[in-house]
C-alpha cells in the first residue's frame, strides 16, 4: 500500500512539472505561429536562383 501513495506522489510531481513546463512555453511565446513554418516551407526562394543564372 505504501509503494501506491509513493507512485502517486510520483505521478503528480511528474505531472505538475510537465504543466509548469507548459505555461512556461506559453509565456515564452512558443506556440505563437503554428501556421507560419508549414507556409514558410513551401514557399520557393526562385528569387535568389534567378539571380545565379542570370550572372
């Protein structure tokens, strides 16, 4: 029985620091953009070859 309020305990502190973790990404700005990176990778940079071929 002792070795179940032990696991608890355990199991609450885990989860209590991945929450603290969380809010801490939060307040950091982590989770601003989820949308941009997918835009940002299809987006071509035709640009700078255009400039490489035309040298």
């Amino acid at each position: 029985m002792g070795s179940l309020f032990f696991l608890i305990i355990i199991s609450l502190v885990a989860g209590l620091a991945v929450f603290c973790f969380f809010l801490y990404a939060g307040k950091n700005k982590q989770f601003d953009d989820i949308e941009g990176p997918k835009y940002r990778m299809l987006d071509d940079d035709d640009d700078d070859d255009n400039v490489r071929e035309n040298r």
